[in-house]
C-alpha cells in the first residue's frame, strides 16, 4: 500500500501543535524549547530552507 504524506511549511497556527509533537518525541520539553527559540531568531532560522524545491 502506497501512502502520501504532504510536507508544508510550518504557520504560526501550528506552532503548539508542534511543540506537543516535539515533546511526545523527545519525552521532554528540552527540543521543543529549543524549536521555539530557533523560530525567534532569524540569523539561524531560515524558514525558506525548508520551502519544497
């Protein structure tokens, strides 16, 4: 069976999302902490890296 997954850029609406994600992941709050202070600092976030080619 073939299944699709479709990749998108992140908004703003998911970020909690996200984080909830990050953390049932990890088991801990630490790399989701750390997504969040990525998004806040744009020198080493660049959300376009990670647009679709």
């Amino acid at each position: 069976m073939t299944k699709k997954i479709l990749l998108r850029q992140e908004t703003t609406a998911d970020f909690d999302e996200v984080f909830e994600l990050n953390r049932a992941a990890f088991g801990q709050d630490n790399e989701a902490k750390l997504v969040v202070a990525l998004r806040g600092n744009p020198d080493v976030f660049v959300p376009e890296l990670s647009e679709p080619v």
